[in-house]
C-alpha cells in the first residue's frame, strides 16, 4: 500500500459516500450539502490525478460557481413542505434498479477495457501554461503518441489542430445563456389589479 | 499494487454516474433533479481526466474537455434555475409531478 493508494481510497470513499447521500437525503438543503462535498471529492481526484488547472477549475467554477446557484435556486424555492417531497416506494425501485443496471454495466465494460496499470513513466499532464497556448491556438496539440485503442489503420496521427474555435464557441454560448437566464428569472410587472 | 491504476477510477465514475441518474428519476424537487444532471457531468469528468492521465494521445485532449465540460454545466444550472424560478413563480410549487405548463 503506497501512499498514492491510500489517498485514492480516501478520497473516492469520501466522493461516494458523498453521492449516495446526495440520492438518499430528503431534504433538498442537505442534498445541496451533499453535492458540495462530492464536487470537492472531485476536484481532490484530478488533483491525485495531475491534473492541477482542472481541478482548480473545478474547485472555482463548480464549488464557487455553480453550487452557488444552486444553493441560491434551493433558498428561492424551498418553504414548508416543498423542502421534502416524499418520493413513491414504487419510483424508488425503478430509479434504484435503472441505477443499479447502469452501473453493473459500466463497471462490467471498464473491467473488460484491458487498463493500464499504470500511468506511462516520465510524462506529467500539461500544465497551466501548455493547456492556455492551446486553447489560444498558438502551440500544436496533436498527440505525441498513436492514438491507442482504435483499430490500426485507423490510428493516423492528427495534424496540427488548436481548441480556439471550440474554445470561442463555449465563450459566446455561455454568454448568450447567462442573457437569457437573466431574461427569463427578471422581476415580472404584475398586470393583473 | 503500488499505484492506482484506470480501472478504479472508472469505477468510481460508473458509480457518480448511477448515482446521479437514480437522483434524476427519484427526486419530485427539481433542483433536485439538476443536482442529479451535476453529479452525471462530474461523472463524464471523471472519466476524461483519467482517460488523460492514463493514455498518452489524449493528455490534452481530456483535461480541454473536462474544463469545457465545466463552463458549459455552469451555462446548464443557470438556464435551468431560471425556468425553475418560472415556475415557481407561477405555480406556487416545484414538484416535477405537477409540472404540465409553464405558463399561468
């Protein structure tokens, strides 16, 4: 048991733990709690994972963000018995069962991948600075290596490529999406006397 | 066993993701309901960090789309919280149940 391991277990027993209390909790102000702790749960694992800017990210946008929203949406809506909306035994068997399908069969697909058992030696994720130089179009991000698990004639090496464009799309959808959320959650004039 | 390997973390995103779908089909509050759409993102993000981590021609690629998989759940909770308030506004309630119009 190395120490890499034993943060692993920590960490993913915390963010599952974390989730399940996010389905089984009744109260939405407690699932709101729940949440925060999965999505902090994440963020550890990217950082266990390397992969330093999303996990930042993750922490910012999501945790401070996000969940903020969230939190908001919960103490705009939640008073008296809309706090707890009891849920059907029957709902509770399909939703459970559809869940527990999904995940037997993720699990049985992730088994059957043939993974790796560890990272490749000597190569750490890109950083902060390789990660923006990409997104702005100005280095090459085409893979080092063949593209794995693919059949062989397929894994052609890509040509030089850049995230720019996806990069200004996300920019502008976002914007045009908080316009709207303002258009659509803005102060009504009552008409009616 | 000395490092963790892909398959864990796998796992651990097949089970975010269950659990994020059984709390989209179980809960009657909506914003219970996009709390369960969050946890089936972080899911998916999971398992593109890790799919970055782990194979050499996507070190890139999997971290680019886990941050806009990120901006695009912050655009996601913010139109659905507006249509939630909506609702809200016009019915009194946020029980998906009841929910057969949005307007009055």
């Amino acid at each position: 048991m190395s120490l890499s391991v034993i943060l692993f277990v920590v960490v993913a027993t915390a963010t599952a733990v974390s989730a399940v209390g996010v389905v089984a909790s009744r109260n939405v102000v407690r699932m709101a709690v729940w949440l925060l702790f999965t999505l902090i749960g994440v963020a550890l694992l990217y950082f266990l994972l390397g992969a330093e800017f999303a996990g930042a990210a993750q922490l910012i946008v999501y945790v401070g963000g996000t969940l903020v929203l969230v939190v908001f949406g919960v103490m705009l809506t939640a008073h008296g018995p809309l706090r707890e909306l009891r849920t059907k035994k029957g709902e509770w068997l399909v939703g459970g069962a559809l869940g527990g399908a999904l995940f037997a069969l993720l699990v049985a697909m992730s088994l059957q991948l043939g993974s790796p058992a560890t990272a490749p030696e000597g190569d750490a994720l890109p950083g902060t600075g390789q990660l923006g130089l990409a997104f702005l179009g100005v280095s090459d991000t085409a893979p080092d290596g063949p593209i794995t698990g693919v059949p062989a004639d397929k894994a052609t090496r890509r040509t030089r490529a850049s995230y720019l464009l996806p990069f200004e799309i996300v920019s502008v959808h976002l914007l045009v999406v908080l316009v709207g959320a303002a258009y659509l959650a803005r102060a009504k004039r009552r008409v009616n006397p | 066993m000395t490092e963790v390997g892909l398959t864990p973390f796998l796992i651990l995103g097949a089970f975010l993701f269950a659990c994020g779908v059984t709390c989209v089909t179980v809960k009657r509050n909506a914003v219970g309901v996009l709390m369960g759409v969050e946890l089936i993102l972080n899911a998916a993000n999971v398992n593109l960090v890790a799919f970055a981590r782990f194979n050499p021609a996507f070190r890139l690629d999997g971290q680019v789309f886990a941050l806009m998989v990120v901006v695009l759940a912050a655009a996601e909770a913010a139109v659905a919280l507006a249509i939630v308030l909506n609702f809200y506004n016009n019915h009194a309630t946020v029980d998906v149940d009841e929910a057969k119009q949005l307007k009055e």
